[in-house]
C-alpha cells in the first residue's frame, strides 16, 4: 500500500528511551497531525522517519521502498522537512531559499532548468509568495517568512511533506493560512505529517492525529476520537470547551486539571 | 552578464593587473618591455634572475596564498554558518607557527633555510590531523570551534614557551619578524613546498558550492536535501586547514585576508555561500598581491612586514562593510 509506513521503531539517545515500539503511517492525500505533551518524542519522530536520527530498531518505507534502499538524494526527493523555528543564517532573496528545494534534482554543477524554475514559481504561487521573490528573508515579517520556507519544502516535488510545529510563533492569521496550505496540499494528493501544540488546529485541520505521549503512541485515529476528555484529561491534564461554527468542530483547552 | 559574471571579471582583470605592477616594481624598477625581455631571455642576465627567480615566484606565491585564504574564509564561514568564522579559527595558523619557531629556535637557518616552511608545514599537518579525527567522529560546529580554539591555544602557549627559551633577543626577534608574514625573499622552492598542499586543499572542497548553500537553512534540512553533512564538513575542515596551512608554513601568519575577504565578496557580489567561493580565491589573491606591493613602496622600509599591511587594510575594511551591511544581518 502506497504510502510512509513506520513500523515498531525504537530510538535511544544517550541511553534515553525516545520512541518505543512506534508505528505510524500516513497516506497521500491526508493531514496527519502529531500531537502529544513537551518531550512525548513528537520531533524525534520525525527526525528518525527523515534518517536524522539512528533508530535503534524497526522499518520504514516509503511506498513499499524500505528507507534503508534509497540514498539521501532519493529520499529527499519523497519527503520534505519543514524545521522547526526555520533559521536562514545568509541574507538570501527568498527566490533563492525556495531555490534550494531543487537541491536533490540536481548535481553539484547544475545551474537550475526550466522545470525547476516551473517548480519554484508553482511553489511560491501556491503559498501565496510570489511577490517577495527579490526581498531577502532577513526582512520578511515571521509569516512572510513562514511561507517562503514552506515554498521551499514545496518546490522539491517530494510527495511527502513533514512539518515540526510550523505555525509556532506566528500570529492567527498567518497561523490560518499556513494551516489552510497544509490542507489544500493534502489534496492536491500530498502526504502531511505535522507536529502540533494547538489541539484546535489539530482537530479542525487533520484527517487524522497521532497522540505520542512518554516515547509511546497512545492511539492514532479520526481527530475526535482522539481528542476525547478522557485523553485530554490523562495525557494532557486539561479539560476543554467545544462547539462548532460554520461547520467547523471547533475546540479551546479550558482549565489545567489537579493531578489527583 | 550578471552581476555575478561582471563581479569575477572585474577581480580577475585586477589582479592580473596588480601581478603585472608587482612584477615592475621592487628594488629595482623595470619597464614593461624590460620585465618581458627578461622573462624570456637569457637565464644569466641578471635581470631575467630578477624577474624570474625572484619576483615571479613571488608574484604567484602571493596570488596562491591569497586565494587559499580567501578560499578557505568562505568555505569555513560557509560550513560554520558565522561570519566570523577565518582560517585562523580551527587552528593550523598557530600551529604552523609553533613549527616554524621550533625550526627558528634549533637554528635550522643556517642549515638549511627550507627548514623553517617545512617544520612549519609539520605543525600545520599535525593540527589537520587532529582536526580530521575530530571532525570524522564529531558532526557539532560548535565542537569544532572549540577544538580549533584549543588546538590554537595550546599552540599559542608553546611559541611563547619556545620564546621564553630562547637565547638571544636576536632570535625572539626573528621568531617575530617570521608571523608578522612576508613574501620577501621567497623563491621556487618554497612555491614547491606549499603549492601541492593547497591544490591538495581545493581539490577536497572543490564541489562544495550546493552543499554550503543549502546549509543556510540548517543542517537537518540540507540533509534531508540529499547532501550528506558529515562529509562536508570534514572536507571543508580539512581542506581548508590542509591549504591554510601550507600558505602559512611558506609567508607566516598573515591576519585579516581568510575573514574579510568573503565579507567584501558578499557585499560586492553575491550572499550565496556556495558561490562567494570563486570570487573570495581571486578577491584573496589580488588583497594579497596588493599589500605585498605596498611592503615595497620604498618609503616604508623592508622592514613593513605583509601581515601588518593585510591587517592595516583588513580591519578598516571589515569595519566598514560590517557598518553598511548590519541591516541585512539582523
């Protein structure tokens, strides 16, 4: 079955056990949200499905290749990883950052073709970023900023894309818009697996969530099930108010429970 | 042409005019016509030994060296992500000089004068090794700098150990004169010694433009853009201390060239860490040339040593284009 397949992997970094026995997968075409308290292994889980960290045992494939058979170009070409926090240590123009997303299509001399120019401009088009092309991200606004990089992660073609928190930091509205590109990506047929702290977000966006809680899954299914009071309760130590509008199920961490 | 294109042509035609200049002017100053003669002419003519044996290797020695600073800057500033990042930082500079004052100090000179580049060289390879089992087994950029502040460091504490031995001012002043830098007096043999070292050091950075750019947006993401990290930071670390070294092992410590070349270059030419590599080579290799040139403004005595020039006009210039750039650096 086409698709990112983790299979029962297990990390440890210095002697800590990160993840333990995780299985996850996420198919094309859905938003697969990764939520969990501070420290449940949510980023580790993604920097071991990216080869950036060791994993001390289990498999992973990406439709039906085992990781372990493609090279890094290979594998840079399926998933896409969009970092948390997203530094850029050069004051580049943004067309260059997006840029960089055709680094695995081409070798150390190639000077960009045609396609990959195709491919930046769908990217900056689809992320709404086509009019900072010349700025240098060093004068971007944080939103401005937010979609350029997430242009970049775009215009690699990869089919998977990995998100580490990326609305951290951004006010409500570029937060909304940078949820709504995670969604419409998802259905122009792309993969999206995104690492949440806005359960709101969680459950108004994803198609499923993945609850990850001291270096476990606790359960991976369908948004509402997941976000039950139970499981917000014993993994999260809140209660929560939920309504609906405009068609939306709508959620907002409440009050912090007594640990009784 | 791009800005790009225009940027390198420019330095390129600098520099070749500047090495012309260097060839005409010294103790004696020649013509054109003259310095043509005598680089075809007949090799007993004392002016062909001038121009030949004195002045061209010293010309190319220049370029070379400066382009190996120059180089080195920009690939170190690049795989370290700091802009104040130089060659100086991991730790072949000083040790190159320990080596050379060792040398100094056994009073190999008067044995044999190429003692002193190669004890030099000796030190320089010493620490590329030490930094290349580090760097095989560490991937941390900020372990890399501290051990090339150790590595430096420890042999900072060594040269004044030597110097604190030392038996007659005399030689303390040669140890000195020896890391102010100079290009004074080199021949052949010393562009021998050096030149396969830093063609060595090229040769293992030589297609790392992709690499360095797609590290300005951090290493886990240009590793998950298919470039493998580990080694490039090990061929940069390397390379550069491989031909960084040998540039210091034949002129001495010569300051300020491996740091701000890449910042005149960028604000020149381009911000693309990848591509400021050809540019801060030719850019290195005319600063040089150049401030050799002012150490034989007869005016100054022989004494104004290459390294202090470089540093003269280093540091004004760093200080300036820091100051127009800041906004960009936030």
């Amino acid at each position: 079955m086409s698709g990112l397949d983790i299979q029962n992997i297990s990390l440890d970094l210095d002697g800590n056990k990160i993840l333990e026995n995780v299985s996850v997968s996420v198919r094309e075409g859905e938003v697969v949200g990764l939520i969990g308290p501070n420290g449940a292994g949510k980023s580790c889980l993604l920097k071991s499905i990216l080869g950036l960290l060791d994993i001390k045992s289990g498999k992973i494939s990406i439709d039906d290749q085992n990781i372990d058979d493609l090279d890094l170009k290979e594998r840079a070409m399926k998933m896409a990883y969009a970092a948390q926090g997203a530094p850029v240590y050069w004051p580049l123009t943004a067309e260059t950052i997006v840029g960089l997303g055709r680094v695995p299509h081409l070798n150390p001399w190639q000077k960009l073709t045609k396609n990959d120019k195709i491919a930046i401009d769908y990217a900056m088009e689809r992320t709404d970023c086509a009019d900072l092309s010349d700025r240098l991200v060093t004068t971007l606004s944080g939103g401005e900023r937010a979609r350029v990089l997430l242009a970049r992660v775009l215009a690699t073609g990869a089919k998977y894309i990995l998100a580490d928190e990326p609305v951290a930091a951004l006010d409500p509205s570029h937060q909304l818009q940078v949820m709504n590109i995670l969604s419409s990506l998802s259905k122009s047929g792309h993969g999206v697996l995104v690492v949440l702290h806005d359960l709101g977000h969680a459950l108004r966006y994803c198609d499923r969530l993945i609850l990850l809680n001291d270096a476990k899954v606790i359960g991976q299914d369908v948004p509402e099930k997941i976000l039950s009071d139970q499981n917000l309760k014993n993994i999260f130590g809140i209660s929560a108010s939920r309504w609906a509008e405009n068609g939306h199920s709508l959620l907002s961490p409440l009050n912090v429970l007594d640990e009784t | 042409m791009s800005r790009y294109v225009f940027g390198n042509t420019v330095l390129l035609v600098a520099l070749i005019i500047v090495a012309v200049l260097s060839l005409l002017f010294g103790r004696v100053d020649l013509s054109f016509t003259e310095v043509v003669d005598a680089l075809f002419g007949n090799p007993n003519d004392p002016l062909t030994i001038i121009v030949r044996e004195l002045r061209l290797p010293r010309v190319i020695l220049g370029i070379v060296v400066g382009a190996a600073m120059g180089v080195s800057g920009a690939a170190l500033q690049g795989v370290l992500r700091n802009p104040l990042a130089d060659p100086g930082v991991v730790g072949v500079s000083a040790s190159a000089a320990l080596g050379a004052v060792i040398a100094i100090h056994l009073g190999a000179a008067s044995i044999w004068p190429m003692l002193i580049p190669i004890f030099a060289m000796g030190g320089a390879l010493a620490a590329t090794f030490i930094l290349f089992l580090i760097s095989a087994r560490e991937s941390s950029v900020l372990m890399l700098i501290l051990v090339g502040i150790g590595i430096s460091s420890l042999a900072m504490a060594a040269i004044s150990l030597v110097m604190n031995l030392a038996e007659s001012p005399m030689t303390i002043r040669d140890m000195i004169m020896w890391m102010l830098g100079s290009l004074e007096n080199r021949t052949v043999s010393d562009l021998l010694l050096a030149l396969p070292f830093i063609l060595f050091g090229w040769l293992m950075m030589i297609n790392i433009g992709q690499g360095l750019n797609a590290l300005s947006i951090g290493e886990d993401t240009a590793q998950t853009m298919g470039i493998n990290i580990k080694g490039l930071k090990l061929r940069v670390v390397v390379g550069s201390a491989i031909s960084v070294g040998a540039a210091v092992a034949v002129c001495g410590s010569i300051g300020f060239v491996g740091l701000v070349v890449p910042h005149i270059v960028r604000a020149l030419i381009c911000n693309e860490p990848g591509k400021i590599l050809l540019p801060s080579a030719l850019m290195g290799g005319l600063l040089l040339t150049l401030a050799d040139l002012v150490t034989r403004i007869p005016q100054f005595s022989t004494d104004l040593r290459l390294g202090v020039v470089t540093s003269l006009i280093g540091a004004p210039a760093f200080l300036y284009i820091i100051y127009q750039t800041r906004k960009n650096m936030r």
